[in-house]
C-alpha cells in the first residue's frame, strides 16, 4: 500500500526542489511556519490587523500612496483579469504593449471581456518601442494602455516611464503587470504615474502563491465609479472589495484565506522590515550579475540584451544540438532543481533561470551553474564548469 | 513600538477564538502543519500526485464520477462565479430557487453576467416548494435551474431530489450549492442528478478558506463545449482548467497555491481515510441534536423547522429585547468563541451557530451553550445553564 499524499506531507517525504524557475520560487520557513497560526473570522477584529499591515507594506512594494491597495484573492492570473475588467467596460479600448506571453495574455483576457484590444508588437525579448506606442495611442485613443514591466516568459524589463507618458498625453489610464518585478525591482506607481497595477505574492515577495496585490490610483478609482454597467466579475469587482478591506465596518464580500495573508504579511515584514527593500534590490541585482557571467563563461548568450535584462529572470537560448526538455529533466531528477521552460513562440527554444525572492541566493548560482554544466556536457555541448564557477565569482 | 503582525503570529500572541460562525472554522493542527511543506513547481510530478489525490477525494465527498471535479484557486464565492458563467452564455436563462442570502447572491452574480434570471422565492428558513419550481421552470424554460443545497444564511437543508427532477422535466442542467453541505451531510451529485455544483474549502472539509471544489457532469461539459462564445471570464474557465488539472501533459493556466492544495489533501484524508465520511456525518448530527436541545432548553427556538435544519449550522431568532451585537462581542472577548450574526434581510434578527469539520466537537456544544446562556442573563434574558447542559446531554 502506498502512502497518501497527506502522509507524504506530514512525513515530509518530498525531498524539497530548489525553485529556480518561473515561480513559485522557494520561500523562507518563516514564511510557510506563518500558516501554521490558527484560523480566524472574516471580519475579526485581530484579522483586519493583519489585512490593514499587509496593505502598508504592500503600498510600499508598490511605491504609492493608493489608498485602494491590496491582495485580491486568487493568483497574479485573476489579478490581470481583475484589472481589465474593472477598468475597462465592454466596447472600450484598450491599447496594450506586447512584448510576450503575459502580453498576449491581457490582449485574450481583454477580447473576453468584449474590450476592443489594440496592440504594439515587439519581438520578444525586446522592450515595446514607445514611439510606436505613441503613434498607436493616438490613433486609437484608448480608455487605457498597458504593459507587462518585467516579461516573465523572456526575462525583458522595460522601464515604466516613457509608456506612463504616452497614456497621459493621450488621457489614458496607464496600467502595469508588475508580477514579476515587484519586490525584486522598484516598481515606484506613483512616481512613473501608474493608475493600476497587478502582481503575485509567490515571485519576489517571497510568499506561496495564491494572492494577487493590486493598486489603483484615486484617477482609477473614479474611473470605475464612472461605469455605466457594474463589472462583470462579481468575485473580483473592485468597488465591493474596497468596502470589505477598507470599509468601516467591513462588509462581507467573501472569505479570505486566513493562512495567505499570515505568509504574504511575514513575507512582505521579511522584505521591509528585517533586510531592508534596498537591500533585497542589491541581492537580486547580485545574484543576476553573477548568474549571467557563469552562462557567459558556459558559451550561453542571454536573450535579452544588456540593460534590459530583468535581475529575477534570466533567459538564453537552448545551444544548437541540445535538448531543453532533457536538461530541465536531468535538473529536477538529480539535482532536485527546477528551472522553466520557454512559453508560447519560445517553447523548446529557451531555458529561464528564476533568482526571485527567498530563491535568489549566491549558493543557489552555484549550484545551478553546476547542474547545468553537467546537464549540458551530457548531451556533448563542451564547456568547463571550472570557468563558469570563476566568472560567478566563486 | 507594537509588534508587527508577522512578529504577532511567529509567537501565536493571539490566542485562538474557537470559529463556531458560519465559517472558516477551526480546522485540525494536521492541516495547518501540513502547510509548511516546501512548494512545488505547478507541473511538477510530485505536486500533480498531490492534485490527482485531491480531486479523487473531491468526487467521493460529492458522490459523483464526474472527471471534471476539483479545486478552484478562489473561494467558494468563486465557484459560485464559475458555475454560473460557464454554465450560461448572456441571454440565457436561468431558474433560481431563492430561500435565503446566497440564492439572492446567485441571482445578482448571474445578472452581472447578462444572464437573464427568473427566481422562485421561498420564506428565508423554509425550502423552496418543488410545485412552484416546476411552474416557473415550465414557463420560463431555463437553461439551468439552480438551488441551494444548505443555505449558509439560515441554516435550512433543503432534498436536492425534487428540485432534480424539475430541472430534468424541462431538459435544463441542474446546479446546487453545496458550500456548507459538502462534508457534513450526504451530497450525492450523480445519485440525485445533478449537474454542477461548487463548495467551499472552509466549511465541514475542514481546510482553511482559499480553494472552492467544483464538479461538472459531463452534460454540463457538453453544454460547455456547445457554448456561441467562450467563458468571459478567463481565469475560471472550466474548458481551460480542465487542460491543466487533467491535461496529459498539463497546459499552463496559472500558478496555483501549492500551500492550499496541500492542506485541503491533508483534511479530505483526515475526512475519508481517518475518520470515514459516514462517522464524519454522524459527528455533525450528533452534535447538532445536542446544540439544538440546548438551546430549546435556553428557551429559543430554532428559525428552521425540524426536518429541514442542517446539522452544521444553527440559526434562532435573537430573543425581544437582546441586543445581538452585545452577544457576540461577549463571547468574542470573554470567551473566545466566534458566532455568526444574521445576513442581509436577517441583520440583526438571528444568531447562528456553526459546527463544521474540525469545530463540530461535543465539547463545543458545552462551551458555546455556557456562553451563551450567561451573556443572555446579562442582558435581563432569563435561562438557565444547567438546564441546558443537561438537555444537551451533558
């Protein structure tokens, strides 16, 4: 008879993987010894404590003052849906900046709410041109415009900036995809003049996955308030949910999971309170720097180029000869490490190596470089794991 | 300077409220450990096993063979959201039996959806008469007729099979809302026929809130795959969860919490292979008798006629001249014990008593009665606490 998975758990017979992929990365025990606290009301008085210190620390990850901030619940996927959604009624335009699969994501999600989807294509890996943007805007004129800051599917960070310009001139509403980048990036909403932004708790935050941080600007806010038509997902209506985290009282809404608020909450102190966010930045600014000289020295070329390479995801194309799928395999089964395989047009073509959170560590590039050298080696790609280990800095 | 709330809970500094309201309840230290297991990449083989159990375990808790059964990364209002939307394209009909808040809720997510909505009332506390379902259902022709199993505002356990048959003789697919009756009492999807149903991870299956159990017969599945247009929302469209849940391989869809799936495997095994669903529902009864002979002998009486009274939860009109806010904060801060106060139309009016899962234990029914027969006496109320320790059996 074999075991169930309850008692595969309880045993802890699973010995854990080292999570260098796209996410979920690897958290601190802390962080997961958090769920552990005892179960509370909806609308109790102790909860609401947590909820309110969450939604601080989140404005801080997030760099805004917002009032409306915090973590809808369900993934960075209902987050997207979330944001569209309210933000845009059915007929509206929206105006996205695709540069790759997340891109391609808001532009599906957006046509089945019947938004009217304009779109930029850039190549993937490479930021969205903003003049191009520029010129769709205006002939577009967009309710909203968007863009994903750090592309998870090819490593691409592109600066907030010159797309935040490009919606104000055309009085747009310009939102974020911030999954990967918050906590691992400044992302600073206020500053760059974002009106709305989605996230996920299991990236950089350092948290399991299950919650979406969201931010709406009061800009947002009242542009919901303007809707003819209530948005259609009442689960993640934005307007409801603002009585239930920020009414006095709450008005119950639905029930959110105690336990991913206990570890977002001890994950977001980690970050703010124990490091530092500076120097969590520098630690994934680290880590990257030193990951991408050991790929270097292995023969690898990153996909993105130099200056918008995103420091938590890092992306190179799978050497000629070598099978991407063998080398994901061989990592899992005897190194007991994850790392991703390309999505959409990149499938089969790319490898990404996630350095996010709790997983972004110095020893964690060492043993990646190691595995993968060997991996590589196997399938006769020539490279000396000696010189990538050197060019790491170890 | 105060702790923070991840310093408040690495110390357990509050002291558990023992969750008698209408849920999350207190589930067991098992489920809560089980969380500290180290995550899993969401393709990963192992955490797959974990799913695949899952949803094994799902089925028999329904009673059904429905491939399509599992775990929904939302809460139960979620599923509630998902059912509907997928089951119906805007302009479709659908027949609610409306008893109580969450019938009234089905009718306003539907709308939102475009979905054109005709409902049968009933008195909140009393079941929907089958005779004039079937009235309305002959007139209006629905798509999908759809009823509450256990009504969560009131506390009524209404027969799925009438509102079954009514749903077949007009040829419509058959929705229940099994959020407060799954693991407490018999459910029996394909026994009574019915089509789709969602529930909730907090209630009787004894997990923390987070995830919502869904199961779609394959007639509803067909309905689906006929549909003129796709789901409008993207992140709970069953035809795409289905490719990740059951997908060989699995089709990336979203991330979701390996955290909450590994406490809800924990509390279904603890449910089916521990304790045995038939003791699991015995327990709840026993200690709904018990509650309910108690609180007669305080001399309330129950809002739901007998024959119609879920165990799990207990509802009774606040008696003249009790203030039911005072009751609750009592116990609240004197006791530590959560109840439930009346929703929407019973604001105010009721009390409610729950015993789900792990909180459904005979000394609770002592706890909860003791309580509450001294907060009343503060408040002029005369009962006695004896008297209804005995009656409760005690």
């Amino acid at each position: 008879m074999t075991d169930s998975a309850a008692q595969i758990l309880e045993q802890q017979q699973i010995e854990p993987v080292l999570l260098l992929g796209p996410g979920p990365s690897s958290v601190s025990p802390r962080v997961l010894q958090s769920m552990t606290h005892a179960l509370l009301g909806y609308l109790d008085g102790d909860f609401r404590k947590v909820l309110s210190e969450e939604c601080e620390l989140l404005r801080r990850s997030y760099g805004t003052k917002n009032p409306v901030t915090f973590a809808l619940s369900g993934t960075g996927m209902a987050g997207m849906e979330c944001a569209l959604s309210n933000l845009l009624e059915p007929g509206e335009r929206l105006l996205v900046g695709v540069n790759g699969f997340f891109g391609e994501r808001m532009c599906e999600v957006a046509q089945r709410h019947g938004i009217e989807v304009h779109r930029v294509d850039a190549e993937w890996g490479k930021p969205v041109d903003p003049e191009e943007l520029e010129k769709a805007a205006k002939a577009a004129n967009p309710k909203v415009v968007a863009v994903v800051h750090a592309e998870t599917s090819t490593g691409c960070l592109q600066p907030l900036e010159p797309y935040a310009r490009v919606a104000k001139q055309v009085g747009a509403l310009f939102l974020a995809d911030c999954v990967t980048s918050i906590g691992g990036v400044p992302v600073g909403l206020d500053a760059h003049g974002v009106d709305a932004a989605y996230a996920g708790s299991q990236k950089c935050l350092g948290a399991p996955p299950g919650l979406s941080p969201v931010s709406f600007s009061p800009r947002a806010m009242d542009a919901m308030a303007a809707r003819k038509r209530p948005c259609t997902s009442w689960y993640t209506d934005v307007r409801l949910l603002e009585r239930y985290y920020f009414g006095e009282p709450a008005a119950y809404h639905h029930t959110p999971s105690n336990s991913m608020h206990y570890a977002l909450v001890t994950a977001l102190n980690l970050l703010h309170q124990s490091e530092g966010q500076d120097a969590v930045f520098a630690r994934h600014m680290a880590n990257h720097r030193s990951l991408v000289a050991g790929l270097e020295a292995l023969g690898l070329r990153m996909l993105v180029a130099e200056g918008y390479r995103t420091p938590m995801l890092n992306s190179f194309p799978v050497p000629d000869g070598v099978d991407e799928a063998k080398i994901r395999a061989r990592l899992r089964q005897r190194d007991r490490i994850e790392i991703g395989a390309g999505l959409g047009k990149l499938k089969g073509r790319i490898l990404r190596i996630g350095l996010m959170g709790h997983s972004s560590r110095r020893a964690h590039v060492a043993s990646v470089l190691t595995a993968l050298a060997a991996a590589l080696r196997e399938q006769g790609y020539r490279c000396s794991t000696e010189e990538a280990l050197q060019a790491a800095g170890f």
